[in-house]
C-alpha cells in the first residue's frame, strides 16, 4: 500500500484482501528480482563514448537517478513499477540526501584524473554533478555534432563482404547511428530503416542480392530484417563467422611484427637481443618506451630482473678481487730484461743511503762491503 502511495496510484483495500496471498507472494519475488539484478560498475569516462557511458551510469544507478523527462502525452498506468518509482522520488529529504550523496560519490570516481574531472570541481549534490556533466558534454552544441557524425556514418557505411568488416559490424554502426539520432529528437521511420539497410548491403554475391529481394517483400521492421539477413550471410560466407580463420591469423601476426621481434604481447619479457633490434628504428623506441614505462613490469618479471642484476654484481665483484699473473704474459727473455732494468735504477741510485739495499757478506771476511748492493729479480724481490 505504500508503494503504491508513493507511485500515485490509487489501493484498492476490498481488492488486496480478496487476494491477499497472491500480492504478498508477487511482492516477495519482485523483492528477490530486485537484489539479484545488478548492472557491472561503469568503465573511466571517456569522452568519445559519453552516450554509451552516460546510458552505462543510469543502469548501474538504478532507479536513484532519472535518465530524461517523460514524453508528453504518456500514460501514468501503462508505466513498469520501477519507471514510476524513478519519476516520484522526492528531490529533497532525507532519502535524497543519501542517494545524491552515493551518485556524487561514483560521478567523481569516474571522472577522477579525466577531462571531466574539472567540470565537478565544487560540487556538492550528485543531481547537480550530473547535470553539470550533461550541460558540458551533452548540450546543444554536442547534440549538433553528434547528429552531423551519424548521418556521415549512414552515409559513408556500406556491406561489401570486406574480411575486416562484417555484416555484424554494419548493423551494428546503422543501429548505433539510428540511436543517436533518435536521442536527439529526430527518429527514423522503419521504412527509412530498411532502405537504408537494404541499399547499403552492395554485397555482389548473386543469392545474397536475391535474398535481399525476398526481405523487401518479407520483412517490415529493421530488426526482424537483421535477423533475416544475419541467417543468409552465416549460410553463405562461414569463413566470415569464425572467430579464427587462417588469413586473419596470419594477417595479424604480420602486423605485430617490428624489426623482426614479436610485439604481439607488450606485458611479456623481452630479452637484450629484442631490445637491441627494437632500439633500431623510431618505431620501435616508441615500443620500448611503452614497454619499459610499465609500472607493472618489475614486479610482473621481478625473478628474471633480479637474477639479472645478481649475475651483475658478481661479475664486477669478480673482476675487482682479481689479480693479474705477470707471470703468464712475459717470457723469459722479458724476465730478463725487467730485472735489468731493476738493478740499473738502483745502481744508479747508490748515493742515495735510502736505496742502497742490503749488503752482502763475503765468506772470506765476513765482513760488510758497503759497495757491493743486492741484485733483484724481475718482480722486484732481493736475491
């Protein structure tokens, strides 16, 4: 009863007690329905995808947060229990209070380190966040370009059993452009639908012509005609509908393929060879760039880059307790020729009481000559 209150609808008591048990039950389940469906969270706005992610907000919000005015004319009655719901909350009180505050909340999340984060600056109400975004992004001026952008598509797009474009893709981008237009306050009638349909689907296969004959006369809607048309396309082109075909596979293998190193996955590691052959070209440092700004990447390889930088330090540790072997790179002659050296230094430098060396003794006096000097061998040693 206070549902319905709350919706503006009228309770008629002698009704619900007639079937009391049947309400009861349809209020339990529309409970249980209402707790189990849950939209995924919005993805980062973006402003080249504002109609998909603004549509994306609504559902996720749920029945917090109207997505337009209702059209003139409509009928309250005829309205789902959860539009009604939407179009009476109150916009003040305690109720709206909370709600505002959690649409406030997920608004600047999303928009946080984005373009649109400056248009939510000092804003309190998450009504007002919304509507601030809408003025920005979606007012007359937006709304103009939109409009111009979809009827190029319409006007430029065309089926022609290209590989890299199919018939799902057409579709797709004419419903996409019928959307948008219709968002804007001008629709297209289905008769407009269909000859756009069917004059943009120049596809020269001979039976496919014929089977857009047989639609014209068979199907009245664009969405029943689709339906129609995707069954014919799957019949006679499967190689389109595989998710994987040769030609598409090797196609793109040759397309993530940079100076002969395979830059297919960016998150996987790249050895000292890569990198070099990467580091060739402009194109491939952009490559590099990308792949070395990863934040994740040290801890993605943290083993291999850390046995890496092991293998480094003993290398250089290595190399700093090393002693070279004199010994192994002079010959004998050389041997010779240092020692020479050597005691003709110090011969030369007898005055000097400093570098006399040790005297020798002779047996026959045992007695110190003071002019007789030690000899030394090729390291320097005293013989």
């Amino acid at each position: 009863m206070t549902d319905r209150r709350r919706r503006g609808l009228s309770f008629h008591l002698d009704l619900y007690r007639q079937e009391a048990d049947e309400y009861i039950s349809f209020a339990e389940i529309d409970a249980e329905t209402e707790n189990d469906v849950a939209a995924d969270k919005p993805d980062k706005f973006k402003y080249s995808s504002w109609n998909k992610w603004e549509e994306s907000v609504y559902n996720y919000l749920d029945s917090i947060i109207r997505y337009k005015d209702l059209d003139e004319g409509i009928e309250w009655e005829s309205l789902d229990r959860k539009t009604q719901q939407i179009y009476t909350a109150p916009l003040e009180g305690f109720k709206f209070n909370i709600d505002s505050k959690r649409v406030l909340t997920l608004l600047k999340e999303l928009c946080l380190e984005t373009e649109a984060e400056t248009w939510l600056r000092n804003i309190k109400c998450g009504r007002e966040a919304m509507k601030a975004l809408q003025i920005h992004y979606d007012g007359p001026d937006e709304s103009k370009r939109r409009k111009e952008e979809a009827r190029a598509k319409l006007k430029n797009i065309y089926y022609k059993h290209v590989g890299t474009f199919t018939f799902e893709k057409f579709v797709t981008k004419l419903y996409d452009a019928f959307q948008i237009l219709e968002k804007y306050g001008e629709p297209l009638y289905e008769e407009e639908k269909l000859r756009l349909l069917f004059t943009k689907s120049q596809n020269a296969h001979p039976e496919f012509k014929q089977e857009i004959v047989i639609c014209r006369s068979k199907c009245l809607s664009f969405t029943s005609a689709v339906i129609y048309l995707k069954t014919v396309v799957a019949r006679l082109f499967p190689d389109v509908v595989k998710p994987k075909s040769r030609r598409n596979v090797s196609s793109n293998k040759a397309s993530k393929e940079l100076n002969g190193v395979d830059i297919s996955d960016l998150a996987r590691w790249y050895d000292s060879s890569e990198i070099r052959k990467l580091n060739e070209s402009q194109a491939g440092r952009r490559i590099l760039a990308k792949i070395m700004g990863d934040k994740k990447r040290h801890q993605r390889h943290k083993d291999k880059i850390d046995r890496i930088k092991s293998e480094k330090r003993r290398r250089v540790k290595s190399v700093e307790i090393k002693q070279p072997d004199d010994s192994s790179t002079l010959s004998d002659r050389d041997h010779r020729l240092v020692a020479a050296m050597i005691n003709g230094v110090n011969n030369a430098s007898k005055h000097d009481s400093s570098m006399n060396g040790r005297l020798i003794r002779t047996r026959e006096n045992d007695s110190a000559s003071s002019e007789s000097a030690v000899t030394f061998d090729y390291l320097g040693n005293p013989l």
